[in-house]
C-alpha cells in the first residue's frame, strides 16, 4: 500500500468517526424521512475515499456536507416528498443544518452513553411519547422508577454537555 493511500485511509477514518451521525442528521432534515440515509452517507464516504486517492481536499467536512446536500437533491428528484416539504427545508440555512445536525448526534451520542434500562425508559417516554403510567405497565414497574429513571437520564444528559440538553428540551418538547 502506498503512503499517501495510507494517509487517506487514516484521514477518512477519522472524518467517518467524526462526521457519520451528523451527516445523517442532515440527510435525514433533507429528505424528511429515514429511508436510504445512511446509504446514502456511506456512498458520499466511498466517494470522498476515490478522491482522496488522487487529490488532496482542504476541507473535508465541507466536501461531505455538499457531497451528502447533493446526493439529497438526487435522492429526492427520484422520490415522491413534496415541493412544500422541499420548500420549507431550503429555508433554513446550511450552517444552521449543519449546527444542528452536529447537535443532534451529540445527543445521540450522549443518550446512547446511558446504562441500557435509563435509556429505554427515556426514549420510550420522548421519542416514542408514552406516558409513565405505559412505560411502567409495559415494562413491569412502577411509576415512581419510571420518573426516577427519566429525571436520571436528563441529569445525566445534563452534565454530558450543556449546549445540548436545551437542543434536548427543544428536541422533544
């Protein structure tokens, strides 16, 4: 193997680390929906190795955000999402996407860190919208865990990283 493909290999594993979920994100702010998103992430990683064998790129992370915006544009020429949902997602700007995408793998990042049963109960209650009462029937204990376990996973996120807990009030509220 050659030096400088060495190189690029150790350049796109990095960028993979660092990028892949907020990618997603924007992928998935694009197109509306979660269909062929990582897919589609993963062709721009595939690409970006192709070029990164013949060229050197300043600046990655621009690089895969307008390799993923285009593959978007592609994706959604060939779908059926509507002009009102292209629309009202070309109003926000790139950064903002980006920022927010970044953001919002950050929260993943930080709701995936907590122990297995705290993560179920939280997610069952934001993301899938259960009461307390559900979650406490379904899994078999008590309203009171399930509060405890809730209130736990928002300390938790709390102290990860501040900037993202108030993306988590807005995220799920």
């Amino acid at each position: 193997m050659k030096k400088g493909i060495k190189i690029s290999m150790d350049i796109l594993e990095e960028n993979f680390k660092l990028h892949y979920r907020p990618l997603c994100m924007y992928a998935t702010s694009m197109l509306g929906t979660t269909d062929n998103v990582e897919d589609i992430v993963l062709d721009c990683f595939v690409k970006l190795w192709d070029v990164l064998k013949v060229k050197h790129i300043d600046n990655i992370k621009n690089y895969l955000y307008k390799s993923v915006r285009n593959a978007c544009y592609d994706a959604r020429n060939y779908s059926s999402i509507s002009e009102l949902d292209i629309d009202s997602a070309e109003n926000i700007t790139q950064t903002e996407v980006e920022d927010n995408s970044e953001l919002a793998a950050r929260l993943w990042t930080a709701i995936d860190s907590l122990p297995e049963r705290c993560k179920k109960i939280f997610l069952m209650s934001k993301l899938e919208d259960k009461s307390y009462l559900e979650i406490a029937e379904e899994l078999g204990v008590s309203v009171k865990t399930v509060e405890a376990q809730v209130t736990k996973a928002y300390k938790r996120l709390r102290t990860k990283a501040k900037d993202i807990y108030y993306f988590v009030l807005s995220f799920f509220y």
